[in-house]
C-alpha cells in the first residue's frame, strides 16, 4: 500500500464516524453532565464553580447563542472536534515515523470508546480539552525535536512551533484545569534530555503565553473568594 493511499480510506473512515456519531447524539437524550455543561452556555462567564468556561463558549459557537437548541446541535462541537482529532492523531503518527504509522493510529484513535464516543459525541470539558492537548503534542514536537537539522529555517519554525504550543496548551487549561501537565511532561523532558533548551527564550514566552489564557479563571475567581 503506498503511502499516498493513506489519506483516501482515512477520509473514509472520519466521513463513516462522524455520521455515525451524529446518529447517536441525535437519538440520545442530554445525560445529567451533559445538562450542567449545557447552563454553562446559557449562563456564559469567564469561569465556572468547577471548571473552566471552554465548554460553554463552545456550546453557544456551535448552537449559535443556543437558537439551535437541539441535543444534535448541543453535542455537534464534539462530533466535528471528533473528527478534526482522528486527523491530528495521524499527521503526530506521520511526523513521528511515517504515513502508515498515522494511519493505524488514527483507527486505533477511532475504535476507542473513550475517544470516539464519550469525547467525540457527548459534551464534555474533555472534548475540547482533547483538540488543544493534541495540537499541544504536535507543535511541542515540532519544537523539541528539529526535522531539518540547524539551520536558520529550522529554528525558527522551531521557535513559532513552541509559541504555538504555548497557545494550545493555554487553550487546553481553559477547557480542563488538568492540561497543565503538558508544561510538567515538556519540562521533565528539557531538563533530562535537552538542557540547552533552558536557556531559550521562546520557551519562556511560549510558558507566559499559556499563563495569559489563566486570565479569565483568575479574574472570575477575584470575584467570587476563590469558591473553585
């Protein structure tokens, strides 16, 4: 099978998931969680008593201000970042090893029930907690690990790719308090394994851009005695 050919019954197998994710958040009626997140968006603030207010932002995206106001609707953020994950799980593969590696990631990705049903049909925190967190991994290993050497174009893709990392990371907290960890794992592996990277700058400010999307959380809990 050549490695071109790939991309065509992957495309398949996002396109067959999707629409049967679909079917399910159609039929299915909203779970207690799922209802929770849901007055999240009808009652947007910049945080939440127990979580970050990502969900909501994106249930009022997706429902457009909840004029929309269907489980389909309600749960659609999750069937598309469902399928925008299938695909980032394959360019990581890609770039890891090679184009058949992403691919048996990518349906290994789609026959989890975690990933492709609990995140990629009901509305949970962890849905868009997982984009940002995959996107995170893709551009930290863009950045910790060059793929053309030294050179000067290298670096600086390197130096935009942990910028970029900063952002999904910063992103992945305002869905999930936990992605904080993907700093602790890029730490744990510059200090044992690429101490130079110390003494980068950008990592800095890649650390201060994540540390910026906190704002919001920040600012709710001033107003509200730290109640979360």
């Amino acid at each position: 099978m050549k490695e071109s050919a790939f991309k065509k019954p992957l495309l398949i197998i996002i396109g067959i998931s999707a629409l049967v994710r679909a079917f399910l958040a159609a039929s299915l009626e909203l779970g207690n969680d799922e209802v929770y997140y849901w007055s999240c968006a009808m009652y947007p603030d910049l945080s939440h008593f127990d979580h970050p207010p990502m969900i909501g932002w994106l249930i009022q995206l997706f429902t457009v201000n909840l004029n929309l106001n269907s489980e389909l609707f309600i749960r659609l953020c999750s069937i598309v970042i469902g399928s925008a994950n299938t695909w980032i799980i394959y360019i990581i593969g890609r770039r890891i090893k090679d184009e058949a590696a992403g691919f048996y990631a990518s349906i290994l990705y789609t026959t989890s029930i975690y990933c492709s049903i609990i995140l990629g049909t009901f509305i949970l925190p962890d849905t868009p907690q997982s984009i940002f967190f995959l996107l995170s991994i893709y551009f930290l290993h863009e950045a910790l690990f060059k793929k053309y050497g030294e050179c000067p174009e290298s670096r600086a893709l390197c130096n935009f790719a942990i910028i970029l990392a900063g952002l999904f990371i910063g992103m992945a907290m305002l869905s999930k308090y936990s992605a904080a960890f993907l700093w602790v794992g890029a730490g744990l592996y510059i200090l044992f394994f690429d101490r130079k990277r110390l003494k980068d700058p950008f990592l800095y400010l890649a650390i201060i851009v994540s540390a910026l999307f906190l704002l919001p959380i920040l600012i709710w809990n001033l107003n509200n005695n730290f109640i979360s």
